[in-house]
C-alpha cells in the first residue's frame, strides 16, 4: 500500500469500506479496497473518463444519474465535504445495482490538493452497511482470502480491463491433497490450507489479490506481471514455502503444489479464456509429476483457445494426452482380457496417468469391496459404501455412467452426495456401474479428480466408459 492510500486510510479511520482519493491537480482517481494492507483497486484512472464510463455503461441507476452528475462535480470542485446516496453497480461484486452512500472530505497531502472519500454498500431495507469484499459473505471463512465469487469477479474486472498493465493469471493446487486429509484429519488439513493462505499472501504481497476457489485450489491475479522472471520469482517463492510447511509433523511426505499461469495483453483479454488457459497448463504440470509450474506458451504447449471458444469447452484439452500414455492402456486393456482381474492394479495405474485423474477405484460384489484402486493412500475401502446404498443416488445414472464435471453442480439437487465427495477431496467424478449377469448393480468404477471446475473431454468419456465395459466383462468371466 502507497504512503497516500495509508494517508487516506488512517485520516479516514476505516479499513471495512472501500475508499478513494481524488488528486484535485492531475485528475487521478483511485477507487479501491483495503485488504490485509494492500490496496485492491476497482478503478485506478482519470477521473474524467471514469465518470463517462460508469454512465455509458449503465452502472448508474436512471433515477440517480443527476445526484451522481452532481456528486462528480462536488468531488472536482475539490473545495468542500459531502455526502451523497444513489443507486449504482461501480463496486457491487456481482454488478448488480446497489444502494451506495459516499461521504468525501477535500485535504491537503504533501503540497497537493486532494478529495478523500469512503464507499458504503447500503442495504435498502434497513439502511446499514453491508460486508464489503474482504469479509462476511466475500471472504472464505476458513483461510481470510477472497472467496470464489469475489476473486473471480476481482479477476474479470482487473484483467478485461485494458487501463491496468498486464496481469497473470495463477491456478494453484494442492498436490494429493486428499492424502493429507486422509492420513491427517480433516482439522489438519484445515491448517495446512490456512497456512498456504498465509505463504501466497506473504508471497504476493500488495503486488496482487489471492482467493479460494473451491477445497485445494486458489486463483491469484499478480498485477504488473510484464517481466517473467519476476512471474517465476513469485512462483518460486509460494512452491518453495509451501514444501517447508510442518516439517515436524509431515517429515518427507511433504506438501507440494501445482501451478497453472495464463497473462492477460498476452494470451489474451479475456477472464473465461485465460482462467481455461490457465486451468489446462495446471493439468500439464499435474500429468508431468506434480510439484511445478508452467506459465503457459502456444508455442510449447499448443493452442488451447479455438475460434470459436464457446462451441465446446472441451476442445484443446485433449492435446495435452500423451499418446505413448493412451497405447500403454491400450495394451494393458487387452493383458486384462487375457490375463484377467490380476491386471486390475496396473491397469489402473495406467489409466490414472494417460487421462490425469487422482485416483481411480472399483467396487464389485454384493457388499462393495473395494477390490483393485490407482491410489490406496486417498481412502479407506468402506467410504463408497456408504453412499452405494441411496437408490436416489443411484436414479442419477444415465446408461451406466454418471458424469460429474464438477460436483458444485449436484450441490442443490443431491446435497448428501455433494456432501459426501467434498468430504473426499473430490471436485470432479466420472462413474460407471457394474452388473452381475442378472443385469443388478453388483459394483462401481470411479474415477475421481480433486481439481475444481474440470470438465472430462470426450476422449475421457469414451475411453473410461470402453474400459468400463471390459472390467464389467471380465469380473463377471472371473466370479465362482
């Protein structure tokens, strides 16, 4: 934070309120949040053009647009205080229209003339100030840092906007996360998120903004990110701080993460088209051993964005499978033909690193034994079980095959699955039932993904479905 936003800050005596000052001599206007010391901007520009955008773009409500003409003109006037109510978008977080109280006070910094001013959003049934961004329904509640919402609303704002420098974009993901909790407990894993907050905060500093995006995964917008080895500077510091976290209780098994970057001016202008960039490198850097980071570059990694980038949000993603990887399977399928259920492990092993899943696991018999999984670390056998017995649960399958590209999509329809796959670490699942030669459900292939907001590419879908269909086959071949 600048010695003037401290200023301003301090004569103000708020930090729960956005702020803003006016420089009365050169026309900058800064809008923008306090936030554990840092500065998050809203609008860092001539005041002028400001004021011309938020009435072009209807971020003004029609009946308030002459108290906010003469609000502007208050402010520019830079000779007296003022208080002003009016209707308007400018820093709700999800552009709807709000009610906003702003009081402004002129004041004299080093020589120069300024107006220092707070935000208030109101609520229009009571008249109080509601939680700004960096707390109550803004904020995640276990690590401090922007939730979902509000660091990609965040995000949109600052990287479409073509007023700020270049900006990257950062994915970061816990690796085997799901392990931790597993081994740990879940209170620990609690901390072990809390103190990642803490190392990208302290990494990042007032240089950017961090938020939770969902279980392990976090977005970080790092401003002026023009020069790359300054890029890798910040991603070295948060991969390497995170690895030192509770040596004395982790000892080896230490934690790692995976990072994904896409730069806006570069890749391009666009939040939906860098954060898909962005997301995509991550799965690189999780199939090439996990631990890294890869800032993404067409010319190494191919071309993820298409022309036409809403016809199919899975295109591109399947240039990232390795063919060596997908004939490896191929041939293994076929061992288990021959072979049979003694080639399940491999098998899945194998299936696990040609299609980037976490883990994959299957479930036979009129109990549900867990009887062959990629990952025995990540969960103990009797969990799915549990879930196995809901017939609701089971009415969600759709020719065998269940596809979750995120399980924040099930949250309202099956709150007790949902509840139970986040309890797992999971973000995203693809499952196949099993039938015994009665045509009864008799087991379950899972394959599980603890990254948020992945959609399975149809390569994904036809091949786990195929391999489905021959493990169905050769457990039914193999049964007394």
């Amino acid at each position: 934070m600048n010695e003037l936003s401290k200023f301003a800050k301090d004569f103000i005596s708020l930090s729960e309120n956005a702020m803003f000052y006016y420089n009365c001599e050169t026309n900058e206007f800064r809008l923008f949040w306090i936030n554990y010391e840092r500065m998050v901007d809203i609008a860092n520009m001539d005041f002028d053009d400001w004021a011309d955008e938020a009435l072009s773009e209807n971020k003004i409500a029609d009946e308030d647009i002459s108290i906010f003409k003469i609000f502007c003109n208050s402010i520019k006037s830079c000779i007296a205080k003022g208080t002003y109510s009016f209707h308007s978008s400018l820093i709700s977080p999800d552009d709807a229209i709000v009610s906003c109280k702003v009081s402004f006070v002129p004041k004299k910094y080093e020589d120069a003339q300024y107006v220092l001013g707070e935000w208030h959003i109101l609520s229009d049934f009571t008249g109080d100030t509601v939680d700004h961004y960096t707390s109550g329904h803004y904020a995640d509640p276990l690590t401090g840092l922007f939730n979902q919402t509000s660091i990609v609303d965040y995000a949109r704002k600052r990287l479409e906007n073509t007023n700020f420098d270049q900006s990257a974009l950062i994915l970061l993901n816990l690796d085997n996360f799901s392990r931790i909790n597993s081994i740990y407990g879940h209170k620990f894993g609690d901390r072990v998120l809390q103190s990642v907050a803490e190392v990208i905060r302290g990494a990042i500093g007032s240089n950017g903004v961090e938020g939770r995006m969902a279980g392990d995964e976090f977005m970080i917008v790092l401003n002026d990110a023009g020069d790359e080895l300054i890029i890798r500077n910040y991603l070295r510091t948060i991969k390497t701080n995170i690895r030192t976290l509770f040596p004395e209780t982790l000892g080896d098994d230490r934690i790692t993460c995976s990072m994904g970057i896409s730069r806006s001016r570069i890749n391009s202008n666009i939040y939906d088209e860098l954060y898909k960039i962005a997301e995509r490198v991550l799965y690189i850097a999780k199939q090439k051993g996990k631990n890294r980071y890869i800032i993404y570059k067409p010319e190494m990694h191919g071309q993820i964005l298409t022309d036409s980038f809403d016809a199919d949000y899975n295109i591109g993603i399947e240039k990232v499978y390795s063919d060596v990887d997908l004939y490896k399977t191929a041939k293994l399928l076929s061992k288990l033909v021959t072979d049979g259920p003694q080639m399940l492990q491999s098998l899945l092993e194998q299936l696990t690193r040609a299609l980037m899943f976490d883990r994959v696991t299957i479930f036979w018999g009129k109990n549900y034994d867990m009887i062959a999984t990629s990952n025995p670390d990540l969960y103990d056998a009797d969990v799915y079980p549990q879930i196995l017995d809901n017939g609701y649960y089971f009415n969600q399958f759709s020719d065998d095959m269940l596809l979750i590209g995120n399980i924040n999509l099930i949250k309202g329809s099956m709150p007790d699955v949902f509840n139970f796959l986040q309890g797992l670490g999971i973000s995203s699942t693809m499952q196949h039932l099993l039938r015994n030669e009665k045509g009864h459900v008799y087991g379950l292939v899972i394959a599980d993904e603890c990254q948020a907001n992945r959609a399975f590419p149809q390569v994904a879908v036809q091949t786990f479905s195929l391999i489905c269909k021959v493990i169905n086959s050769v457990l039914l071949k193999a049964e007394p």
